[in-house]
C-alpha cells in the first residue's frame, strides 16, 4: 500500500514535468519505482530469513530458514569452534561453526559488531576443539 502511494506521488510529480514539456522525467521516474520496487522485494525476503543455534551438552546445531528452504547442521560440540573470518576489503567478516573439516557460516545477516559480539559468545560457549565448557542452563538457544 505505501509502495502504490509512492509511484502515485512519484508519477503524479513526472507528469507535472512532462505536461511542462520535459517528457525525458517520465522514463527516469519509472525507472525509478522499478529500483525501489526490487530495492523493496529484496528487503522483505530478508526479512523472513532466520537462523537458530541451538547447544546441548553433545552438540550445536544450526537451522538457517529463509526463502531458499530449511536446511539444518549439526557439529559435535566437543570438536566443534567457533571461528572469526576477518574482513578483506570490502568483504565483511565471516563467522564459522567447524568441525571435522565442515563448516557453517552463521550471522550473515549481522552488523559487524553483532558479529563480533555473537562470536565471543560462541566461542565461550562452544570452547575450542576438544574442550567442553559446562553450559550455564540445560540447553541454551538463540536466534
């Protein structure tokens, strides 16, 4: 509904122009709402994307959903690490769950310092490899 109040808006101020003589205004709003409309789409199928881990006592797992499918990993929590990728250029870092020569990034979606806050608590929480710190409650569970 507010995308069909900002074409209006847009394609209302446009033709003003092109009844004006500058007709050229009219492609460039169009081509204007096609940005925002894709610009639009992207942002809500991101936002249906969520990831899961869940740690027990044997083991961390990890449920990412999003518009692709669900797809689950899971890592004994005795050999697994949590690993810090850190950025090159204009790529972000990387957060890693490993274990056995497997891996799964987590915190895609992340800021930066979201990131980099969500690793030092994995990695308390994970230990390295072939460490099992206790964990607090039964299971611990976030998204």
């Amino acid at each position: 509904m507010f995308f069909g109040f900002v074409c209006a808006g847009s394609f209302a101020i446009a033709g003003v122009f092109a009844a004006n003589g500058l007709w050229p205004v009219l492609p460039f709003a169009g081509l204007e709402m096609a940005v925002l409309a894709y610009a639009l789409r992207a942002s809500l199928r991101r936002g249906r994307c969520t990831q899961t881990i869940t740690l027990t006592d044997s083991e961390v797992r990890i449920v990412t959903r999003d518009p692709a499918g669900d797809r689950q990993a899971a890592f004994p929590r005795h050999w697994a690490r949590a690993r810090l990728v850190r950025s090159h250029g204009w790529h972000p870092s990387r957060l890693l769950i490993e274990s056995h020569g497997r891996a799964c990034e987590v915190g895609r979606l992340l800021t930066e310092e979201e990131r980099h806050g969500l690793h030092r608590r994995l990695a308390g929480l994970v230990g390295r490899p072939s460490e099992t710190p206790p964990l607090a409650a039964e299971t611990s569970s976030f998204t």
